[in-house]
C-alpha cells in the first residue's frame, strides 16, 4: 500500500504545471514535435522527469530514501515507465493514440 501512494505521488509531479496553465498550454509542454497532441512516447518522456530528479544517486532505481516521504518499496525506471505507459491508455479515451489537451488534463478512466 505504502508503495502504491509512493508512486501515485511520484506520477503526479508533473502535474502542479496544470494549476498554472491553460490545457492547451499544459500540452504544449509535453508535446515536443508541434504538432498537438501527445504521442506515448512524449508522455512517457515529459513525465519521466520527475522520476530523473528524484534519482539522486543516478542509478535508474528509487530507493525508499529517494521516494516521496522517505519510504516504500524501491522502484526502477522501467516499471516507473511501465506504469506511465498504462497511465496513458487510461487518458487516452478515444484510443487513438494521442493525447488531446481535454484528455490530457482529465483524470484517467478506471
């Protein structure tokens, strides 16, 4: 359980930018080719920074000293990105791939 708040923490970093931006705006932080909307892959990478600056010792795996509240289960970098990829399905309720700027602010489906 301890673990599961840990990370839903951890994906929800990012996510203080949509308090200070338009959806559209927010999506343009994400969207790194311009061409409005975001793909997994720019998903995954935008929000792969925050698991980058908590990573203090650089060594691809969050130890419980480098969680949110300096406890949990260690976490690496592939199921921090696995669970982001599944993240992404959950928004992208058209299943078309893409994240719009509505979808990308709304809170993920079941």
């Amino acid at each position: 359980m301890a673990r599961r708040a840990a990370l839903a923490a951890l994906l929800l970093l990012p996510l203080w930018a949509r308090a200070q931006s338009t959806p559209e705006e927010y999506l343009r932080e994400f969207d790194t080719d311009g061409d409005g909307r975001v793909s997994e892959a720019e998903y995954v990478a935008h929000m792969s920074e925050g698991f980058y600056r908590l990573d203090l010792n650089g060594d691809g795996v969050l130890e419980s000293d480098e969680l949110p509240g300096g406890h949990g289960k260690p976490i690496t970098l592939k199921q921090y990105q696995d669970n982001l990829r599944r993240q992404f399905h959950k928004l992208d309720r058209n299943h078309d791939g893409y994240l719009d700027a509505r979808e990308l602010t709304q809170p993920p489906q079941g």
